[in-house]
C-alpha cells in the first residue's frame, strides 16, 4: 500500500479556546506521566507549545515516556510526527514546523499489557528500507472462574461446590493509536503510513502490509553562477565574406570582447538538501553541497563585487574575455588566449583582432591562424601568418608553414618538412630538418637537410644542407647520404653598377661640354666694346649714380634699340647656363651615391666553417649589390636554383675534412 506524505502543508490546530490544564499528572494505572511545561492538555485535547519545546530531541523524550506504558489517543499523527521529525534543510538547526499551539491528540491512555501483546514483531526489508507486518485477526485472552457442581440439593438442582479458572480468547479489534505506540517499542518510529494501517485494521483480513518505509533526504544543489552577458558566449557561426559568400572555414566571432564595467557572472548561492530518516528514527543527512568563493573565478581583469542584491563578477576593463576551463577562471586580457587548439571542430581558420594571441592546443592540417604577435604552447600543423610581429613556437612545427614577412620566428624545439618566410625578418630554431627558409638570417642549433636563403645564417651543426648567403657561419658541417653541404656565398657584381657609373660619367661631361659652349659664347658677346660700354652705363643708371638729360634719354633709348638683338642673346646664353648647372648638381649626386654603393657593397661577406665532418663544397656567387638573396625566387625552385650546374659559379672549397674560411677582397675598380 502506498506510503502517505508525513509532512503535508499542516497548519497548527488552535483549539476552540485557550486550554487549560487539567491535570499535571496523568492517571497511567503503574505509573504517571509528567507532562512538559510545553504540552497542555485540556477539554479540546492534548497541545504542543511549539514556542516553548525548543527543538524535537525533547518532544521525543516525552513521546518515550509516553509509550512506556501509554498511548495517544485520537492520534493525530501527521502532526505528531511532524513535531518529531522536522525535514528542515541539512545545515540548518532543526526546529519545528509551526510556532504555537499543535494538537497531537485527543488524549494520553493507559496501555493494557494484554493489549499492547495483541501487536506482533515486525519484519525487516530492503535493507531497512521499508517495514512489514502481517495483520490477521485479533483475540484477547481473558481468565474467567467456572462453577464446579456436586450433587444435587432438595430442590433437585447441583450444587455449586467451588470455582475453577479457565482461559478463554475472544475476539478483538486492534486500534491504530495503540499500533503507533506499540511500534514505537519495537523501534518502528518513523515514515509509518497511518492510513495503511488503519485500512488494514477496519478490513480484518489476514494480509502482509507495509507499514513504514525510509523517507530518503532530498539532496541539496551546489552553489552555481548565472550567466549575465551574452559576451560568455562565441558566434561560431560560418564567416560572411565581403562578396556575401559564407566561409565555412571561419567562425564570425571566436573571441568575444567586453568593456570595463560589464557584469559577467551572478553567484547563486548553494542550497542544503532536506533531511531523511531510518525508520528506525535515526537521521539521513543528504550530502553537504558544494560551495566555492568568487574570488576563486575572477582572474586578471575581473573584480568582485557585493550588493544588496548579490555577489557579481564584473569587468575590470575592456579586453579578450578568457575562460579557463581547467581552473575556471575567466580573465579580461589584451591578449587573446585559446586552450582548444585551432581546427575545423574547434575555431576554423582565424584571422585575428588584437595584437597578442596565445594558443594552448594544437594547430591542425590546412588550418590558419592569421594575426601579429603569436605564441604556441603545442605544435603546430597548419600554417601562421604573422604581419611583422613575433612568432613563437614553444613546440614543434611539423608540415606547416610560417610566414612572417618583418618580423621573428622563434621555434624552440624542432621543425620538419615545413617552410619558413620571414624575408625581412628573423628565423631561430632549435632542430630542423628538410626545412625550407627565407629569411633576413637565420639561427639553428641543429639543421639537416634544409633548404635555407638568407642574408646572414649561422648554425652550430649543419648536415646535408643547402644554404645561400652573405654572410655564412657553420661551427660543423658535412654530408648525409652522399648528400653534400653546398655552401653558395653571394657576392656582388660590379657589372651594372659599373656600367651605370660609365653612363653617368658620361652625361656629366656632355652637360660640362654644354656649359662651357655657352659660356664661351657668352662671353664673346660680353667682350664686345659696344655692349661692354652699354652694360657699364645701364649699371650706373640704374644704381642712379648717373643723371640723364631729356636729350639724353633719348639718345640712350636709340641705343638700347640699336643693342636689343645682341642684349637678347646674351640673356638667352645665361638662361641656359642656369638651366644646366641643376642637371650636373644631379648627376654628381647620382655618381657620388654609385661610388659610395660599390664601396660599401661587399662589406662583411665571408664564410666560416669551423669544423668539416664530411663533404661540403663551398662556392661564391655574384648578384646585385643592395638587392636581397635569390630576391623574388620561389621557395619551391630554392633546392633547383642553388644546385643548378649549369650556373656560373666560382668555386672557393671541396673536401670532407678540416675547416674553412674565407673573406671577399673588394676588386680594383676599371
């Protein structure tokens, strides 16, 4: 039969007016029982002072004296068991369900030893978990004395001579307050179904019911956060491109930021679970909930913050929202930090906002991560692209690319079968093999097999490598597999720039062959008395140290008009020699700026190679003096044009043993 709820919504029962004690002491038969300063018992019934019985320890105390030799009557046991076992909230003190007047009962009975055997043990089941008993029909024993009869009187009737005793059973009802108390006894206290009972009383049949089972606690909830922005949250929806196509390739927006001042995060605080009991009385405690600090999740970035209405978590300033998901913190940064590595799963293709990114997780196959300053945690697979900042690999590189075309790439471990662009920029790299690098120079503790143009590169081991540039420096080198260390040092050629020095040379000394033409002719015409006499007397007037008559003037003016052709050509002379004078300033410039070119040009090119284990050829070639190495070569073509045969080179070294240095000397100028 179906357990009822022992603790129902209940009201306290206020009788119809104020009770009043009847008697201190109840009339039991063997024994009285004191009843507490917090039960009264009047003419409504028997009354629990909540207010004055503390917690339910002593209403069972009471309750024990009670069912020693009594029981309750016209039990009213929600109420009753609701004042003994209060489901309050684990954590919190047990009180009571009520404060004031609780009627429990009309009474308190006598309970007859020969009712109280009319009740059977109980069975045990489930572990404890529920309670049996088998009800069949009652009968009460009862001693009643018999006449004995002798011989007949006068009368003719047997006389009585004496009594005997004789045991009879009648039947009998069992009583479901007299239950509760009996079971009491037989360490039955809690989760007993009344109404079970008292069905199976009133049908009188012999039948197995439950009549208790343990109430379980109810378990209480951990203390959580509630989200309070929708910055926690990533679009990871596909990309629109500017042509209106989706790239799938490419989440919208995998990094949220937030402004200083967002509110990120309410703590909810934990709420305890609701005791159980054995039916045996004993107590079920749920487990403890959890309970963490906010502080405990506010990272760099974030404070706390605590109203009337709550614990908050706000943004301390604008940045890159990070949420640890190891230690849960969540961070405001300016740089953007990811610990799920970058694949088609997790990110898709990045091309990143802020200017630091750091990367806890791996890169994948054809991923790319676009941005300026990136660090990596773990290696990387797909391809970097950097616009000049620093790139900083602290695990491996392996079949990707970097391109960094002004900047540092750093790897600290090792790099295979990648390629590596940084033209204008800086490569360090702890091991590499089959490694191809464009780069401004280069730094490797270990190479093998690499393909690498530089300006400047030094290595401390260096096998079976390709390698182009100004300035070389190996501390060992040799071959792998028959496969040679082809050392090509780029020298300058001198042939265009000389040749643009001869052409210069040339056009100055045709503008200085034109300025003298002129000058010459110039100063033929200045020579001339007329004119020579005309400019004297022009210098005069015009300085006014010389004063012209009317007659005068006009006798000068006849003259300036006899004059004005040669006058005009002398002017024509100067204008020309002013307009050359530009010209030749120009190209001495140029000249001066080839000159200092060709001798700056070479400065510091050499290759050194400490220590030869192996084969290794060394040979120089000549290229534009100012241009970068192999300028515009395609890294696919690097290995093909440095080994090519059939290109003119000077070789400087061929051997398998001891060391080489050397140094480029200028060459006399023609």
């Amino acid at each position: 039969m179906a357990q009822q709820d022992p603790h129902p919504g209940l009201a306290a029962t206020q009788p119809p007016s104020s009770p009043q004690p009847i008697d201190d002491v109840v009339e039991l038969g063997e024994g009285d029982v004191l009843l507490p300063d917090f039960v009264t018992h009047s003419a409504g019934g028997l009354f629990v002072n909540t207010a004055l019985m503390g917690d339910a320890t002593q209403m069972r105390r009471f309750v024990d004296r009670v069912f020693a030799g009594a029981y309750f009557t016209g039990l009213d046991y929600t109420a009753f068991f609701r004042l003994l076992y209060p489901r309050e909230p684990e954590g919190v003190q047990v009180g009571v369900p009520e404060k004031g007047l609780v009627r429990i009962a009309d009474g308190i009975r006598s309970f007859a030893p020969e009712r109280r055997e009319l009740y059977k043990n109980v069975k045990s089941a489930d572990g404890g978990a529920r309670i049996e008993y088998v009800f069949e029909p009652a009968k009460i024993e009862r001693v009643v004395e018999m006449p004995i009869y002798g011989s007949e009187d006068e009368n003719g009737q047997p006389v009585i001579t004496g009594y005997e005793k004789q045991i009879r059973y009648e039947p009998t009802t069992l009583d479901a307050d007299e239950f509760v108390a009996a079971m009491w006894q037989k360490e039955v206290r809690s989760g007993i179904d009344i109404a079970a009972v008292r069905a199976a009383i009133a049908s009188g049949r012999v039948e197995r019911v439950d009549i208790a089972r343990r109430i379980d606690p109810v378990a209480g909830a951990d203390a959580t956060v509630q989200e309070k922005t929708e910055a926690l949250h990533r679009d990871d929806s596909p990309s629109i491109l500017a042509n209106g196509r989706v790239d799938l390739r490419q989440f919208k927006n995998r990094f949220p930021q937030v402004n200083a001042g967002t509110c990120l995060l309410q703590k909810l605080p934990r709420r305890f679970g609701v005791l159980g009991f054995n039916t045996d009385g004993t107590t079920l405690e749920p487990a403890v909930p959890r309970d963490f600090e906010l502080e405990d999740m506010a990272g760099v970035g974030t404070r706390v913050e605590r109203t009337a209405k709550g614990e908050f978590l706000l943004a301390a300033r604008d940045g890159f929202l990070n949420i640890d998901t190891k230690s849960h913190q969540i961070s405001i940064t300016e740089k953007i930090i990811n610990r799920e590595g970058v694949s088609l799963r997790t990110t898709g293709n990045l091309s990143l906002a802020g200017d630091q990114y750091e990367e806890h997780g791996e890169v994948q196959e054809r991923r790319v991560v676009e941005g300026k300053h990136m660090s990596f945690h773990a290696d990387v697979f797909g391809s970097i692209v950097s616009n000049g900042g620093r790139v900083h690999l602290l695990a491996n590189l392996a079949g990707g690319t970097i391109k960094n075309a002004f900047g540092v790439v750093q790897i600290d471990q090792r790099a295979s079968r990648a390629v590596i662009e940084a033209r204008d920029g800086e490569v360090q790299i702890g091991q590499a093999e089959g490694v191809t690098i464009v780069a401004g120079s280069v730094k490797i503790d270990r190479a093998v097999a690499c393909d690498i143009i530089a300006e400047e590169v030094e290595i401390d081991d260096a096998t079976a490598c390709t390698i182009a540039a100004r300035r070389i420096r190996l501390a060992r080198a040799g071959a792998r597999r028959d496969v040679e260390t082809l050392l090509t040092v780029c020298t300058p050629d001198f042939a265009g720039l000389d040749k643009r020095q001869l052409e210069l040379a040339k056009e100055i000394g045709e503008l200085k062959q034109q300025m003298k033409a002129r000058q010459e002719q110039l100063d033929a015409r200045l020579a001339a008395p007329e004119i020579r006499n005309y400019l004297a007397a022009d210098q005069r007037i015009r300085s006014g140290t010389l004063k012209l008559t009317p007659a005068q003037e006009a006798q000068w003016r006849q003259a300036a008009q006899k004059l004005a052709r040669p006058l005009l050509e002398i002017h024509g002379l100067q204008k020309d020699i002013e307009a050359l004078k530009p010209k030749l300033a120009e190209q001495d410039e140029q000249l001066a700026a080839l000159n200092a070119e060709r001798e700056q040009a070479g400065a510091d090119i050499r290759c050194d190679v400490g220590q030869i284990t192996g084969d290794v050829a060394v040979q120089a070639m000549a290229i534009v003096p100012g241009t970068p190495v192999f300028s515009g070569i395609e890294v696919a073509d690097i290995k093909q044009k440095l080994r090519d045969p059939r290109a003119a080179r000077q070789r400087l070294f061929q051997g398998d043993s001891g060391s080489f240095s050397w140094a480029w000397k200028k060459p006399a100028q023609n």
